[in-house]
C-alpha cells in the first residue's frame, strides 16, 4: 500500500458544521487505477486536495508508505511523492506548452506531447494560447513525465472528444498497468471508471467500493 485515507472528515471553514467528508477510509496500491465517482457536489475533489495535500482534514490523516503526510510536510508530499492533473492547477502560464512538460521533468517534452496529441505546431506557443482541452492534455503529459508514484488527476477527460478520451485512458492505464504508478483518477465518465481496476463512490460523505456501471449501447 502506498498512499491511505485514514477516517478522513472535512468541512470548508465557511460551512463548519457540513461534513463534506464522514470518516472516510481508503487503500490505494502500486500498479493500479482507481477511479472515483459520485455526483456533483459529493466531495470527490475535496477528496483528491487531501490526498494530495493540498490541504488538511478537519479530522483522521492520509498517509504516504505507512507515514502522516503532516509529518514531512504537506509541501514536501505535493513536490516528491504525487504528480497532479487539477483544472488550474499545474500549468504555468508565461510558459510555453514545451517548457511547460519539462518542468514536470521531462528531457524529451516532444514525445510525451505526441502521446497526448498535441501537434507540433503547438509546442513553443504560450500555453495560455491553446484550447482548454488541449491544457488538460499538456497538464496530463506533465504528470506523466514526473518520478513520483502517485498519480492525481481531477476530471481528466473533461472537455475532451471521444477518441483523445480513449487515448488518455490508455495511457493512465498504462502509467498504472506497465510503469507500475498508483493511478487515481476522479471523473464523470461511466467508460473511464469501467477501464478502472477499482471503482469508488462517494455518497452522503462516505466512501464505498461499487461495481461496473451497466452501460446502456442503446445510449452511447
Ligand atoms: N471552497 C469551498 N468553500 C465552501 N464549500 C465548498 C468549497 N469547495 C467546495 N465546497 C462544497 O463542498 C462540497 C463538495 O465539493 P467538491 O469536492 O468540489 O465536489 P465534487 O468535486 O464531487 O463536485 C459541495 O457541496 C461544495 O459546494
Ligand atoms: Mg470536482
């Protein structure tokens, strides 16, 4: 087990007294992808902030190989042990699209930017110039170049079309299944949390494990 949320309870300073998050309790393994559903509003990314430290529980604790994340310092979690993919989060915008995955540690930014299709043309452009799809993919090829051994990432496929969808999922499949990463992904999608090994809801502030969803042919 490498990253676990340990009785995890949180509420937004401006609503103390709403549990957002009931004791919530989780295991997250090496080489496997999770994802995690649940209506709008559930909580799943207030789930996602804690177990990457981006900020702390009201109560319970998340732990990194079996330590208190609060122990070496919530910085210290963000920057050596997980790699994020968070709408406004990771990109930084006076930079290009290329220096942008070189940050994330890449020596060859090119070949992770073809793996998320982003055409070439667009490499030394400004980030800020590309589509809001096309940030996601530049955001979801940083994490894929980063060392740590947790993956993070907050609606991934959320503006993108249905093939660059398969393709992403493919490759946090992969990043999971060959490269061996801890793989958590929080999504809508019914098609992204069926290719997960393990599927999570949050509902009412808890936590649960949940079977495939049915998929309707009839509906795609
Ligand atoms: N910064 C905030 N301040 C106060 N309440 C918030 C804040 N962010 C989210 N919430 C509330 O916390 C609950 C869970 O939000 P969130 O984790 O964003 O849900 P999800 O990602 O599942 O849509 C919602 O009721 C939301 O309104
Ligand atoms: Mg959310």
């Amino acid at each position: 087990m490498i990253l676990q949320a340990k009785d995890l309870s949180y509420a937004y300073k401006t609503k103390k007294d709403r549990l957002v998050l009931k004791q919530v309790s989780a295991e997250f393994e090496e080489g496997r992808f999770y994802a995690v559903v649940g209506s709008s509003g559930s909580g799943k990314t207030t789930f996602l902030s804690l177990l990457a430290g981006l900020d702390s529980p009201v109560d319970g604790m998340v732990k990194y190989m079996d330590e208190d994340i609060q122990r070496k310092g919530l910085n210290y979690h963000r920057k050596h042990h997980i790699s994020l993919v968070f709408q406004n989060y990771n990109l930084i915008d006076y930079l290009t699209t290329e220096e942008n995955v070189r940050l994330g540690g890449s020596k060859n930014p090119g070949s992770l930017l073809d793996k998320v299709s982003i055409p070439c043309e667009d490499w030394k452009r400004n980030v800020l110039q590309l589509s809001g799809g096309q940030q996601q993919r530049v955001a979801i090829a940083r994490a894929l170049a980063s060392e740590a051994r947790v993956l993070l990432a907050d609606e991934p496929t959320g503006n993108l079309d249905e093939d660059t969808t398969q393709k992403i999922i493919e490759l946090l499949k992969k990043m999971a299944h060959e490269h061996g990463k801890c793989v958590i992904v929080v999504t809508h999608s019914k098609t992204l949390a069926n290719e997960a090994d393990e599927i999570m809801e949050i509902d009412r502030g808890m936590l649960k494990k949940r079977e495939k969803f049915k998929l309707d042919k009839e509906a795609i």
